[in-house]
C-alpha cells in the first residue's frame, strides 16, 4: 500500500458529512464544533485515509500533492 503524504487517524462526523482528519486537526474540529454548539463523533480513520485538512493546507500553499 502506498504511504500518504498527509495520513488521517481520525474520523470526523461533521454534521456535513465525515471529515478525514490528522489527530491535530481533528482536535481543531472537535473544538470548532464545541463552540458552535454542535455534537460531533469521532472514530478511527479506515486505513489509507489522508487528511483533508492538510491536503487542502499544502494546495493553498502550492506545495505539490501526490495523488
């Protein structure tokens, strides 16, 4: 299996719809939600999963991104 540049350990179930998360960000989230009033689940991040959040980071930052 091929290493992801930005891998998820989290599982975010954003009332939006599950996010894909780092533990860093998937912290960020969590607090996020907190603040807004919201009830979020966290689990596991099914294997191979890549953070969304960081992808999205290095793309702002034209930094290049496998895949």
């Amino acid at each position: 299996m091929e290493q992801k540049k930005y891998p998820a350990t989290r599982t975010v179930h954003w009332p939006s719809g599950p996010v894909d998360a780092c533990d860093e960000h998937a912290k960020q989230l969590v607090g996020l939600s907190n603040f807004l009033g919201a009830h979020v689940g966290v689990t596991a991040a099914a294997e191979g999963a890549e953070c969304a959040n960081c992808v999205n980071n290095a793309k702002a930052h034209n930094v290049k991104v496998r895949g």
